[in-house]
C-alpha cells in the first residue's frame, strides 16, 4: 500500500538544491566563520552569502536578516528580546490561537506578573482586531500575531495590524506558516519582528531566520558571542544556514505556483470529503476565502476523539495530524479549535490535512477514499 503523506506543516522534506548546499559545506572544508584563518574566512563568506541571499529572496537589509536555530528561537529571541528593550510596564498583546513558540512564551511572562492581553478570534480564525485595538491603546505595547495559523490557515492581514497598534507599538509577527504559501511583504507590512522556519520550506530543521527591522528595539536575551550581530551569540551553523538560504529563495520564487497548485487541490479534497462523509464540517475559513492557506485544511467528522482517528488513518496508510504536531502527545483538544467557541466535541475531532509541493491529484483521490472507508468502518 502506497502512503499518502498529508502532513506537510509540520515539515517538509529538504529540496535537492538545499541538500547540495548542505553538503557541499559539510564536506567544503569551511571552518569557523569567526575564525581569521582561510577556512575561517571561507565560513564567513558562505553566512554572508546566505544572508544576501535571503535578504534579497525577502526583499529586506541585509543587517535585518538574524540566523536562529528555527521558528521557536525566533519567537521567543523576539518576545523576550523586544521586551527587555522595552519600558518596564510594557505589556505583551497576543492571540489565542498562536503557535505553541509564542503561546508558551507569553504564558511564561503571565506566570512572572508582566501584563500579558489575550486577543480572541471569531468562528473562522480571524483576529478581533478591534479587541486588539483597545489593548493596545494608551500603553506601551509588543504586539505578536502570527501571519497564518499552522492548525486552520487563517491568515491575518499584517497591515492592518499594524495601523491599529499605530507607529508606538513593537509589532513581531510569526510567518513560519506563510512563507511560501502565501506572497510574504515584510517590509509594506510594517512588522518590526518576524518569525521564519527554513524546515517548512524544504530547508533543513534547526535553522531559521529572525527579521528585524532596522533600528527595531530589541535586546539580546542570550550572551557569550558577537556573532548575528550579538543578538544570537554562539558559533554559526554554516552549512544549515547555507542551505536554509538556498530552500528560501526558491519557496518565494515558487509561492504563486505553490498557491495556485494546492489552493486547487484542497478544494478537490474538501469537496470529495464533504460528499464521502456524512456530518463532516470544516475548521477554519472557508475554501474559497482567498485570504486562507492554500494547502491547509482542518475538518471534523462526527466520528470523534481526532488522536484515536489518526493512528487508525496512520494504519491505513494516510498520514495527517491532530492539530500542530507539537502538541501531539496532548490528551486535550487543540488550543485554536478550543479558541474558535466551536462545540467541544467538534474541537476534539478535529484532524490537519496539510499539502505539500509533491502532493498529487491522485493521492487526493487516495485520501478520500481511505477516510471514507475508515470513518465508515467505525464503530
Ligand atoms: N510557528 C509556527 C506557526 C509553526 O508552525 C512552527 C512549527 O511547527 C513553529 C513556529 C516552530 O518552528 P520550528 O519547528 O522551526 O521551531
């Protein structure tokens, strides 16, 4: 039986072109980049090159391009970092369905007093932004808003975010999920802080990008190192990042084929659901809402517990996930299904089918028929 892999959010496999880039560091002889030596300066020119690379892939400066070690150092480098740089009584303003990398973080701060505002989303996923609006009024404020959610493909418009915030507010933005799904403008958006995750992209895991604007406050939170501008101090991963570069310029290059391709094959897949099914609903925007995630959908069948269902799916040979992957071991529903005030038992079956550039026609087909008939064949 040939598997059918509908679980691309939680990570993607590497692109060839990333993998030679990888190797050809790994075995390239380049030394540490912060080494004076030729291997030293040799490892220097491959992190320089990589970050030209994704500046220019990002359309942004050069000096706003920080290597991480993925999406989770990211966030929390600019949750604690902004915050140090800040007033004492700043307070965080954020959603609650963001990613578990911003969502731990922000209950961390809860924990230790800082003032923490949780903003709430409709039945669809979109943020309450006039909620956010009077969080964020007469305080100095960090604002963090994910640029599209991992669970449902929401997306949320960044422009108008920040014209709520106004120009006094510090603006961080998680858009792990939207780069190369969806046309990414960093710097129109007005976002001061972003999260990026090279493994979402066909780059290797353990490697991401932090933006910063220029002259965006932030403070380093970890210490021992001058390198990424002593914002992540700690000898550089040259050949992660080098590949890293590599597998985000060809997700921005590819985003509106990517889009138009999976955008088609999701509403073939909610399409042969919804009539295979009986009861079955779908989380999130609806299909056609242009503003969603092409390659996200999250749907509930009446068949409950969505843990149970996808080992069952795993054995049918259709692997997908219940909610993010990082939350995979919980017993609880899903925080975002929990955050859209939809019926709990709705929440708790709710399964994440997410499409991948090598997702097939076929394997729609595939996935339908084998949900069908395992959903059918319950008890
Ligand atoms: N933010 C979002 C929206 C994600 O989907 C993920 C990965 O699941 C992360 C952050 C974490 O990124 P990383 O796996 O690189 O730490």
């Amino acid at each position: 039986m040939n598997r059918i892999h509908l679980d691309y959010n939680a990570t993607t496999p590497l692109r060839p072109e990333a993998r030679e880039a990888l190797l050809g560091a790994v075995d390239g002889g380049l030394g540490n980049a912060s080494s004076v030596h030729g291997a030293g300066r040799r490892g220097r020119a491959a992190v320089d090159e990589a970050r030209e690379r994704v500046a220019a892939a990002l359309e942004v400066p050069e000096d706003s391009v920080v290597f991480t070690s993925g999406g989770t150092e990211s966030n929390n480098l600019a949750i604690f970092g902004a915050l140090r740089a800040g007033p004492a009584d700043m307070c965080l303003v954020t959603s609650t369905i963001e990613h578990a990398a911003v969502q731990g973080p922000a209950l961390h701060l809860e924990s230790r007093s800082r003032e923490v505002r949780w903003i709430g989303v409709d039945a669809q996923g979109a943020l309450d932004l006039d909620a956010l609006g009077a969080a964020v009024a007469g305080r100095p404020a960090l604002v963090s808003v994910m640029g599209a959610n991992n669970e449902i493909g929401s997306t949320t418009d960044l422009r108008e975010v920040r014209a709520r915030i106004g120009e006094d507010g510090v603006f961080h933005s998680d858009v792990v999920q939207l780069l190369g799904k969806k046309h990414l403008d960093l710097t129109g958006s007005g976002v001061d802080l972003a999260s990026l995750s090279a493994h979402k992209v066909g780059g290797p895991i353990g490697v991401g990008v932090l933006f910063r604007r220029p002259g965006a406050p932030i403070a380093p939170t970890t210490f021992g190192g001058s390198q990424e501008a002593e914002l992540r101090p700690g000898t550089e991963n040259v050949p992660a990042i080098a590949a890293a570069a590599v597998a985000i310029e060809l997700a921005v290059k590819e985003t509106e084929a990517f889009q138009r391709e999976t955008s088609r094959l999701t509403a073939l897949l909610w399409d042969g659901l919804r009539s295979k099914v009986p009861g079955m609903s779908l989380n999130g925007p609806p299909i056609e809402d242009p503003t969603r995630l092409p390659n996200t959908v999250n749907v509930s069948a009446p068949a409950g517990d969505a843990r149970t269902l996808v080992a069952r799916l795993d054995l049918a040979g259709l692997e997908v996930s219940a909610g993010s992957a990082c939350a995979s071991g919980s017993l609880e529903p899903s925080h975002v299904l929990s955050a859209l005030a939809i019926d709990p038992e709705r929440a708790r079956s709710g399964l994440r089918l997410s499409l991948g550039k090598a997702s097939l026609e076929q394997d729609i087909h595939t996935c339908v028929e084998r949900l069908g008939r395992t959903l059918g064949g319950a008890p």
